[in-house]
C-alpha cells in the first residue's frame, strides 16, 4: 500500500468502497526486495492462550479448528456462496469446520496456499519448515500441472493403461460425507486437467466442458434419501427388502435355464470370468414379452401354415411382419429347407449333409434381417429353441437377440480348451439345430477353432471325430470383412501365424464355408443414394476430393450441439470416453435443469486377483472411472435421471441386459440392507 499521490502506473486503486480509496493504492511487489513479510498482531484464535499452555505442539481440538475455521472461511469464501451453507448446519457445534472442509477444496489452488499459511500463523518456526517440506511434498503434482502442462507427456495421460492397478493401497473406507465431497472437489480439479489435456489433442472436446465452479448452496452435498422430498425428481429411492427380494428372484428365475439344478454346479466349478462370460449362468436369450395379442395371431399363423408347412409357406408368412427382399427370401427359404429336412433326424449325420453357410454384403444390406426372420419361422414350427445365435461382442450379440459365443460354449478371455463341460451346456447344445454366429470380421482364426472344439465338446463327440461344429446341421457365419476387425489374431481370411497350429486349423475349418452369399441390395441408406455411394468409394479406398469435403464439413465444433445429445461416439481412449460421458452427462443436466447425483459406487463383479487392494481413500475412489469391468476396485457413478447409459457387463442375458446394450437409467433403487461407508448425521 502506498500514498495515492506517489503512486506509478502499475498501481492498483482499492475498490471504491474501501475505506483508504482516496488516499492509497495498492503497491504490486515487482521483484523479490519489493516482498515484505505481513505481521500479525494478538492472537489468532480465542483459545489461543489454552493452546500455548499445552506444552510441545497444538493441539488440533475441535474448539480450536473450528474457530481457526471460522476465520479462513472469513478470509476466502464470499459471504453469498457461505451463508445458503451455513443454514444448512446451524445445529452442528463445529459448523465452520465443516462448512471450511466443504470450501476449501474448491478454491484456487493459490488460495489453498494461502489457506494453509494462515494456519501456520499458529505454530512456531520448526513447525512451520516441517510443514512447508510436507506441503512442497503433496502439491508437487499441482505444481507441476499448473507451470508445465504443456510438457506433459500425453501418451502418459491414457487411463486404458492398466500400470496404476498395483499403486492402490488399502485404506480406511469409513468416510463422511463432508469427505466425500471435499474428494469430489479435489477429482473434478483432475478432471478439469484432463479436459485440458485432451484439449489439446481435440479442440471440439475443450468446447464442450465447463470449468469447475465455486462452491454454491446447490453444489454437492449428500442426500439423506429417506426424508429427502427432492427423491421424487432425482428418481433415487430406498425401496422395501422384500421389493428388491422379489425382483431378485425374478431376475434370476429369468437367468436360469432349464436345468436349474447344474447352474450352481457351473458356476462352482466350471469357467473362468472373463470380459464375456459374466453371466454364464444364463442359457441363451429368448423373447420375453409375449403378450396375449401376439400369442393368438403365433396360433392363427401355425394353424394357416397346417401341419406340414414348406419352406416357400414359411417365408411367406413370417415376410408378412419381417419384410425381405428377393435374395434374402432365398436364403431364408435355403436355411428353412434344411432345418425341415433334418427334423426327423436332427443329430444323423449319416442321413444328411451339413450345411456351412457364409452371408456377407456392406453394413445395411440386410444381413442381420436374416435370422430375425429364421427365429420367427421356426417359432412358428415350434422349434425356436433349436437355433442359436452367438456374436463375438455383448453389443453385436443382443443387435441379434443373441450371446456371445464366450459365453454360450462357456469360453475363457484366455480360451482355454476344456476336455468337458457341465450338463447345463451339454443339455443346451444337445437339441441345436441352427447356429448362426454374426460380425464374423471379428473372429479370428484360432476362435474359429475354439468354437468348433467347443461345439464338438458340448455336443458330446469324441476327440477323433471329423465332424465340424460337433455335427450341427446348420452353421452360418454372417458379416462383412471390411467391419471391425478381430481384437487380436488374423481374420479368417488371412494366413495363419507362423507355428499356430490353432490357426492353421481355424483355416481348415474356414476354407470349409465353401458356399458364400452376397447380399448387395443397399436397405439402410436407401433413401440417400448419394451418401450410399460415398460410402461404396469409402469402401474401395475411393473417395474423391468432394468426398472428403464432404465427411469435413460433417465434423463438430463441439460436444454440446443438441444433436449429438444421445449419439453413440466411438472413442480410442478411456480417458476421451469419460471426458464424453461427464461432459454430456453435466450437459443433459444442466439442460433439463436437474441435479447430478454422484455415488462411490461398487462393482459386484470384481475380477481383480488381489482382493486385499479393493479397498480405498476416498479420492483414489472418486478419480478412479470405470475402465470396463476390468475395474478391481470400487468406481464413481455418476446419474442423472434419464440419462442414456450403457450396459458394461453381462448382468441378464434373457432381458437383454448385456454388455453393450443401450437404455435409459430413469432411477436409482438403494439396497436398504447394502452396507454403507457413508457416515449420516
Ligand atoms: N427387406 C428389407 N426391407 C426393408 N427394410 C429392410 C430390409 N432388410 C433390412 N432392412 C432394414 O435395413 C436396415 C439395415 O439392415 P441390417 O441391420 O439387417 O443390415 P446389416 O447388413 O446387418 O448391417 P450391418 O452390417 O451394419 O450390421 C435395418 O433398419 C433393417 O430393418
């Protein structure tokens, strides 16, 4: 501070309702001499004089740290954003303190310093360097971040990497609420870095985030849900045990198959978990809602087909609700016949030739309308049950009604052979007539012969046996090779690896699908021509000059143009993936003018091999985001009410609730006899 009629130009005048306005300006220190050091004159608290007494150090009690509190809340955090919270805990003794440990974490890190200075005003000077050492210790990530962003190494910011799995140690998990949120502040700061960090990479994603507020009346604080009258819009309720019992029982009638007795005998003994396996409790997926109307017209349908309907009739009467083009009626019509065929003799292999079938043709040509219309047919047959349909990914299977081939044959991640397999499989298999694996562009040649190995074990033939697939009578493979291609392996179309007698036998097995359909009538992008044709040049490596203009112009500025509210994005990253998510997430409630709830959230199905690291603080909780159900350790949930969401594990194939399958979260049911870490008061 300085007179006001010495002041240079780089002086700052004091606000107009400061008291030294027309007589001071305030002095900016312009090198290091320029720094004085600020005096503090009496005492910093009222307890100050009980304090000294105590001899060898200050004691932190809750007297003190609440009036200690009192002044850094004071000091740092405007009374408008104070006064809504402090209302909020008028009965609570050490009101400042937890009011101070809610605020500070959402200050500038500078005024956290700040903060953390005022407080050393109480010690004396040894105390003060031990704990300025401790500090420079702890903030040096901040530090860090804030000086050199530019520097960091961004392949480093990648959270698909799973090298920080080992880092996370067991801690005490019995946190309160007011740590929580003081976590939750601290993880929204590490977001804002990521955000800033993939800025860099991808302007549009930096347009989409906002920057994290200060602390407002409305900001997080927990939610005391039996009494809360806010439940009724944030759609979070306890519900009644017996409720959730009975949903349970439902849920896992609807997971067993019909040999109930052998699922605790599978699960007992038989596969390993894996990404894909999760709920190899489950039997295959078949239509759930069958309402009376749709029941009568399935028997007013069966009784114009007669009793011994043909392949031709058929089509014709499943064509009246699947529409089918001429080269699809074909190869529905081709598949009927054998499945008609073989009915007096499914399981004779003597008596009839195996049909291997390969169906391919460019995204939107109908490939998938193929087994819709097979199901269909052979429900009305009465012989639903004799198909089934597997696909390599949770997502590409229930686009199907299906399973992944993991877990109909009971497959492991690391795809161990096995020499038998439970009588729930066995019995599963035994009666297949038709099977149909689709997406086959991401299979590759070893999994081609671990699913015929596996077929042949289910269905219960010796190892000598010749028969492929275990003697099935009809195997389709369906897809397109210019989609995604196997995760790891070569496609089915390329050369074995070198020394891979697994591969060398996949290809045998391939070069076996000697038939090959080609679907080519465009019923996706029918009605745009035009961008059908970009997408044929796209295909061929071909695109013109206007093309690529063309896909340019396409490209978004930022997250939040309403259009892309509930699209699916494809992301190479983990960490762009959550980026999206919280981004869109704080964008969909924003808009609807509704809160987001956050919950330390545990996953159920974990498959870390360490059990001992499942525990955590609350802030490596909170800035840990899912990374599949790869995750070992419990993550952060965040919700919305009616936000879209998607399904990250097998959890009822029978409902469609697998891996990758879409929905709408539209609440949140608590566990009322879950175990809680979270303090209520
Ligand atoms: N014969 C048809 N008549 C009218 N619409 C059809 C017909 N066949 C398919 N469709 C529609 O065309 C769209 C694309 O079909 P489908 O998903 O079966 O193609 P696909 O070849 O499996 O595509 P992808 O390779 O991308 O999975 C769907 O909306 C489907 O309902």
């Amino acid at each position: 501070m300085r007179d006001k009629q010495g002041a240079a130009t780089t002086d700052l005048d004091f606000d107009a309702a400061h008291p030294r306005y027309t007589t001071h300006v305030q002095h900016l220190a312009q090198k290091p001499a320029h720094v004085a050091t600020v005096t503090f004159k009496g005492q910093l608290t009222q307890f100050q004089e009980a304090e000294d007494a105590i001899s060898g150090g200050h004691p932190a009690t809750e007297a003190i740290l609440n009036d200690v509190a009192q002044i850094l809340l004071g000091l740092f955090v405007p009374w408008h954003d104070l006064s809504a919270i402090l209302s909020q805990f008028t009965s609570q003794e050490n009101i400042y303190s937890i009011v101070w440990t809610i605020a500070q974490p959402t200050l500038a890190p500078h005024n956290r310093e700040f903060a953390a200075n005022i407080e050393l005003l109480r010690k004396s000077k040894e105390d003060c360097q031990a704990d300025a050492k401790l500090r420079a210790w702890t903030h040096l990530d901040d530090d860090f971040f804030d000086r050199q962003i530019v520097d960091l190494d961004q392949g480093s910011f990648d959270s698909d990497s799973d090298e920080h799995d080992d880092d996370f140690q067991a801690q005490s998990e019995n946190f309160t609420a007011e740590t929580l949120i003081a976590a939750y502040h601290t993880i929204r700061q590490v977001w804002s870095r990521e955000s800033t960090i993939t800025a860099h990479r991808i302007p549009a994603l930096a347009r989409g985030t906002t920057p994290g507020r200060n602390i407002q009346h409305f900001n997080p604080r927990p939610i005391t849900i039996p009494t809360s009258s806010a439940n009724d819009i944030l759609g979070v309720r306890f519900l009644p045990p017996s409720v959730l019992q009975c949903w349970e029982r439902r849920l896992k009638c609807l997971a067993s198959t019909k040999d109930n007795a052998s699922i605790a005998e599978q699960q007992n003994s038989s596969f390993q978990l894996d990404d894909f396996d999760q709920d190899i409790g489950d039997g295959f997926l078949q239509p759930m809602l069958v309402d009376s109307d749709v029941f009568h017209s399935l028997q007013d349908r069966r009784f114009q087909l007669g009793e011994n309907p043909t392949a031709a009739s058929l089509v014709s009467s499943v064509g009246q609700d699947i529409p089918l083009n001429s080269k699809q009626r074909l190869i529905v019509q081709k598949i009927l016949a054998e499945a008609l065929a073989c009915a007096d003799h499914p399981y004779d292999s003597s008596r009839r030739k195996q049909l291997l079938l390969c169906i391919t043709g460019e995204g939107g040509t109908g490939k998938s309308q193929i087994p819709k219309a097979i199901v269909a047919a052979m429900d009305l047959l009465g012989r639903k049950d004799e198909i089934m349909l597997m696909a390599p990914t949770g997502a590409a299977a229930d686009t199907i009604g299906g399973n992944t081939y993991h877990t109909s044959l009971g497959i492991s991640i690391n795809r161990l052979q096995k020499s038998s397999m439970g009588s729930r499989v066995r019995s599963l298999w035994a009666h297949k007539t038709i099977m149909f694996i689709d997406e086959m562009s991401m299979m590759d040649l070893t999994m081609l012969s671990v699913v015929n190995n596996h077929c042949r074990i289910a269905r219960s033939l010796d190892r000598s046996s010749t028969e492929l697939f275990g003697g099935l009578p009809v195997v389709i493979l369906m897809g397109d090779f210019f989609q995604f291609p196997p995760v790891r392996g070569p496609a089915l179309w390329k050369e074995p690896r070198d020394g891979n007698d697994e591969d060398v036998n996949g290809q045998m097995i391939w070069h076996q699908f000697k038939q090959v359909i080609i679907l080519d009538e465009q019923m996706r992008q029918s009605e745009d021509p035009s961008f059908h044709s970009l997408l044929t040049r796209a295909r061929r490596a071909a695109l013109t000059q206007r093309d690529v203009d063309r896909l340019n112009s396409k490209a978004i500025s930022s997250l939040l143009e309403p259009r892309l509210e509930c699209a699916t994005a494809i992301t190479k990253l983990n960490s762009i993936r959550h980026l999206i998510n919280r981004t869109q997430i704080e964008h969909f409630a924003i808009t609807r003018s509704q809160p987001i709830c956050v919950f330390p959230a545990e996953h159920s199905r974990i498959k870390t091999k360490n059990a001992t690291k499942t525990r955590l603080r609350a802030e490596d909780l909170l800035q840990q985001p899912d990374q599949g159900t790869k995750i070992p350790f419990p993550g952060l949930f965040l919700y919305t009410r009616n936000m879209p969401a998607v399904i990250l594990t097998n959890i009822c194939s029978r409902i469609g609730q697998v891996n990758g399958a879409l929905g709408t979260v539209v609440g949140v049911v608590l566990d009322p006899t879950g175990k809680s870490s979270f303090s209520r008061k």
